[in-house]
C-alpha cells in the first residue's frame, strides 16, 4: 500500500505539472487548437479521483464508484444513438439494470456469471423488451448498438471492479497500473500526434491517431511498464515488459474501435458530435479494451488470480 501512495503523489505531481504546462501553452499560442488536450486533462483528473478510491480504499468503496463510472459512460454512449423511440428506451431501462446485477457478481466473487452474464444472458434476454414494445423499424440497429454499449461501458469497465476480488493482495496496485499505463499511453500519442504527426491511422474516424503517436507511445508505456511494476505489481521484468506492450496495442485498438463507433452512431449529427467530443467520459476508450485485455491475460499466466 505504501508504494501505491508514493505512485498516486507521482501521479498526482505529473498531473499538476501538465496542467501548468497545459495552461501556459494554450496562452502563449492562442492560435492553435488545443481542445482535446484540455478535455483529456478534465477527463485526467476526474480518473485520479475515481481510481484513488478504486485503489486506496475498500474494495466495496472500489465497488460502488466503478459502478458509477460505469453508469455514466453507457449513459453518454446511449446519448449517442440517434432516432431513439419510446422501445429504444424501454430497451436502454432494461440496460440500465444489469449494471447492478453485473457488479453483485462481483460482490460475490462469483467470476462464472461475472464473465458470461453480459455476453451470454444479457445478449439473449435484451431483444425480449424490443419485441414486447411492438417495434419493427430499427430492430437490428437498436439492439445490437444497446449490446455493444453493455460490452464496451459496463462488461469491459466491470474488470476494474473485480482485481480486487480476485486478488485482494495485489488487486489496488493492479488496477493503478493498468490505469497509468493507459492513461500515459493516450496522452503520449495524442502529445506526439499534435506536434509531430503527419501519417494518420484512419483519417476519417480520429485524426488524432497517427501512426507517429503510436510507435512513441509504444515505447514509451512499455519503458513505464519496467519501470512501475516492481512498486505495483509482482511481474518480473521481462513480464513487464510485455505487459507494456500488450497495454499499448489493445488501448490503441481500443481508441481507434470505439472512435469508429462513436463515428457510425454520430453520422449526420454534427452539433451533437462537437457537444460530446468536450465531454467529461468521452476519453475512457481505451480502458474499454484495456481492462479485459489485461485481466484475462494476468488471470491467465499467474496462479494469485
């Protein structure tokens, strides 16, 4: 616990370094664009707080403001759909309530239905509110648009919450590694990208992503992974090494996947494309494929999980 508190002070010092550093930018060169950076650094902080107390305190305090992470990113993301109806409501009701019942697996350390419910029970059960709403027009598109928010927003997020079930001994350090290591990985490549960049990834989904950011921010999150998991975690160094790696590939494929889909929902809607491109959890992306990705893996490899 000690070095999970001399990461966090780290973590908080970088941030308040970044934010000076942010503001005196943005000041000094008023002509540039700087919006992202500026939404990342509100979004920054706001994770600081929330993994704090996923990390620092109980695992049922962990538990609980998961959770609420977890609301409110399927929350923005059903603000997304287009066209929503009176079944399409219904059906986002109906979503709503598997969070709950998502993180009382957790509670319960039950990891079978934790892992299953979502993608097996859910996925079967979801289209029953559609069809008892009498809805015929838009019944693919607003099913499996409802699932994939469920996958993304709460079943990939929900991993957060079950580290320190699994392994209460290394649970919280677990958890503040993955979330630094993704967090330095985005700002990175999003850094690199604006200043540097010129070869884009998919220009017409995230012209944030170039191929440039990737390669530094690869780099640079598996040079951090060496570097943190001896205080975090209880990977050797060739572990870590690898973890680095794995970390930065799925929250790259995690931003570009997600930004494609935000894309397809957004189609047509301009104004509410630039509302919720400054919102507050619009830049958890990456932890969507980050989190399972990393908990599967370390499950996988290692007996203390």
């Amino acid at each position: 616990m000690f070095s999970s508190y001399i990461v966090l002070l780290l973590v908080l010092g970088v941030l308040i370094a970044a934010n000076l550093v942010y503001v005196f930018v943005s000041r000094s060169q008023p002509g540039k664009d700087y919006s992202s950076i500026g939404t990342r650094m509100k979004t920054w902080w706001g994770m600081f707080f929330i993994f704090c107390l996923a990390t620092l305190f109980t695992p049922a305090v962990s538990l609980v403001s998961l959770m609420v992470l977890c609301f409110f990113a399927l929350k923005e993301y059903f603000s997304m759909i287009r066209g929503t109806r009176k079944a399409d409501r219904r059906l986002f009701l109906w979503a709503y309530l598997a969070i709950p019942v998502q993180f009382y697996w957790i509670y319960t350390g039950w990891y079978g239905m934790f892992i299953v419910f979502i993608p097996l029970y859910v996925f079967l059960i979801l289209p029953i509110p559609r069809l008892l709403g009498k809805g015929i027009f838009g019944f693919l598109r607003s099913v499996s648009s409802t699932q994939w928010g469920l996958m993304l927003m709460v079943f990939g997020l929900s991993h957060l919450a079950y580290f320190q079930f699994a392994t209460p001994q290394y649970g919280g350090g677990l958890v503040l590694f993955l979330v630094v290591l993704t967090q330095l990985n985005d700002v990175i490549h999003t850094v690199v990208s604006l200043y540097f960049g010129k070869k884009k990834v998919v220009p017409t989904s995230n012209p944030y992503l170039t191929w440039e950011g990737f390669v530094c921010s690869f780099l640079v999150t598996t040079g951090a992974s060496t570097l943190l998991a001896p205080y975090l975690t209880p990977f050797s160094p060739t572990a870590a090494v690898w973890f680095g790696a794995l970390l930065a590939l799925a929250g790259f494929f995690g931003s570009l996947t997600v930004s494609v889909l935000k894309r397809d929902l957004l189609v047509g809607d301009e104004d509410k494309a630039a509302t919720l491109k400054k919102s507050y959890l619009s830049q958890i992306d990456s932890l969507t494929y980050t989190a399972p990705v990393f908990f599967h893996t370390v499950r996988y490899f290692f007996d203390f999980m």
